[in-house]
C-alpha cells in the first residue's frame, strides 16, 4: 500500500500543534535531573584525585600515559598525552598554541584594564 502526501499533510506536518503533541507523550527518563552549573557543587580533592587516577588507568590500557598540570600564571588545568612506550607527547589539551594564545589574551587584558589603577 503507497501513501501520498496532500497539501493539508505537509502543511500540518510542520506545525506547532503536531509538534506539541509528540513532545507531550514523549517518556523522560526517571531520575536524570538536568545540569544546572549554578547548582553544581564544587568536587573534592578526594573525588578529584580518584577521578583523576580512573582516567590514567583507563589511558595505561591503550599503553599511554598522563600528565596533569596546573599552568601557574593562567591558573587553568593542562593534560598531556605521552607515549608509555617512549614518553613523547602525542596530545596536549589546551594545545600549547591555545595555552600561548591565553597568555597572550591575559597581557592584553591587563594593558586594556590596568589592574593597579
């Protein structure tokens, strides 16, 4: 059996009330809560570090390693990839660019607003 769309279908196709209808019988999942960041608690340093050493775990099984630093003058987190086999770097996240671009967003900053006035 063939169906053909008429003019009334595909008008009423893209409208709101068909649109409506769908969403309202639409199921959410029981128990997810959207994220609301305001909300959001800041994590502890124990639950930092065992998040922290999961992720190195997972990342020795595909024989890498990483390395997390803290940049001191932008005070923002750096993870570097390394090769377990032979220590180079294959990934950094920020990209070293991205890193230098921050710093040099941060000097212009203080060039525009002066912090001491």
């Amino acid at each position: 059996m063939e169906t053909r769309f008429n003019s009334d279908m595909a008008r009423s196709f893209g409208s709101r009330e068909m649109v409506s209808t769908s969403m309202e019988t639409e199921q959410k999942p029981q128990g997810i809560k959207p994220y609301d960041a305001e909300k959001a608690e800041e994590p502890r340093a124990e639950d930092m570090d065992a998040m922290v050493e999961d992720i190195r775990e997972m990342a020795r099984m595909f024989e890498h390693e990483l390395q997390f630093r803290i940049e001191e003058d932008l005070d923002r987190p750096v993870v570097e990839v390394k090769d377990a086999q032979n220590d180079e770097v294959i990934r950094q996240i920020p990209s070293e660019e991205m890193v230098e671009l921050a710093r040099n967003m941060e000097r212009i900053r203080g060039i525009l607003f002066d912090e001491s006035a």
